[in-house]
C-alpha cells in the first residue's frame, strides 16, 4: 500500500474516499466538499507562500489529506477536542476538523499560515469548530489538550517539551514521523515515560504513527 513516493500515480479524491473506507471511515458528500474546498485553496496560496514542499502538490490528496486522515481511526471515541502543533498548512489538525465534529485548536507561528488556515476553516464550513492561534509554544496559555497532534513539526525530544504544559493523565498524542522516529524515540526515551505504540503510515513506507500515552518525565515525579 504505501509505495515510494514518485513511483505510483497521484492518489485521486475518489481514491481517498476508497481509502478512507479501507480504513472503516466513510466520508459525507458534505465533508468531501469541504476537503475540496481545501485542495483548491491550498493550490492557490502556494503560489504566493510554502505551505507544503511544491514536489507533494502533486499528489496531495495521498501526501496531506489521506496522511493526516490515517489518524481517524485512531482518535478517542467521543468527541474531545484537538489540538494541532504546528499546524503549518493544516496537516493533521485542519484535515481532521472537517472530517470529525470535534473543536480543533490549530497552533501556528508564521501569520501568513493563519490566514491561510482561518480561510480554509471558514470556506469549508467548519470555522465554528477551528481556532487558529498565531503564537509560539512558549507564547501560549497552556490548556489541558486531551488529544494532541502533530506532523513534521520538531523532533520528538523537542516535540515533547512543547506540548509538556498541556498535558493531562488522559491526552492522548498522535504523532506522525518520518524515517528517523527510532532514533528520536531512544533519545526521547532517556527523559521521558510513556505508553507506546506504533502503526505504519498507509502513505509513506519509512513513515511511522507514535501513539503515545502516560506520558511522564523521568526526572519529575
């Protein structure tokens, strides 16, 4: 399922409905327009900023909206709120605001970025349920997050650090990594307790889901 990237054609929309299903998630003829929505808007404001590498543009219904939807099933049953670290150009946070009910808080530094993610929610119908925070980690009131997500946002040692302050017993964390998550789990690991578990992306063969809970630094009680 998860080949090179390059070698395989472009992922399709009716691909990512066939996918999403594979995974026990339906999608509504609702929700996909709002991923549409998503996609042209997303090819429109990277002419003028980097949202996502120009080269997955290509194939972006298998590289950012079926890659932040494998967290679905995932999720906690329910509906506790989301958030993004991150954010970038919505990917996980904003893909999973439109196909869940759930609140998602989308944190992102550069403005720009906001704009674009205030835009997007706004367009595709879910700006009632999205809050875009244009601050850094450190500027942040922090909140208890029972769900936090995050992708290619920092290494996990560093990752961890920044959602410290909102952690409470029950979060949940859904990272999505690349080829070097080992590495950052042994070097994570020397600070940090935590209940792990892991699942292989669907999108990326060297990709890797950190499913992390009890999280607990070694050196504090």
């Amino acid at each position: 399922r998860a080949a090179a990237h390059g070698l395989t054609p472009p992922l399709s929309p009716e691909g990512f409905i066939a996918e999403l299903s594979s995974l026990g998630q339906n999608v509504s003829r609702e929700t996909f327009s709002g991923l549409e929505t998503y996609a042209a808007l997303l090819v429109k404001w990277q002419k003028a900023i980097n949202l996502v590498s120009p080269d997955s543009l290509k194939d972006l219904w298998r590289r950012h909206f079926l890659d932040s939807a494998q967290l679905l099933p995932l999720l906690p049953e329910g509906e506790a709120a989301i958030t993004d670290f991150g954010s970038g150009g919505g990917f996980p946070g904003l893909v999973l605001a439109i196909l869940t009910r759930r609140q998602v808080h989308l944190i992102e530094s550069d403005a720009r970025k906001c704009a674009f993610l205030r835009e997007v929610a706004h367009a595709a119908g879910v700006g009632q349920r999205v809050t875009v925070l244009n601050r850094r980690f450190d500027q942040l009131e922090p909140w208890k997050a029972p769900v936090i997500t995050a992708r290619a946002c920092a290494n996990l040692g560093e990752l961890l650090e920044h959602v410290a302050p909102f952690l409470a017993p029950e979060s949940l964390c859904l990272f999505l990594k690349g080829a070097k998550a080992d590495d950052e789990l042994t070097e994570a690991r020397r600070h940090w307790n935590m209940l792990l578990e892991r699942r292989r992306s669907v999108t990326d063969s060297s990709g890797t889901i950190l499913i992390l809970k009890d999280l607990k630094r070694r050196d504090k009680p």
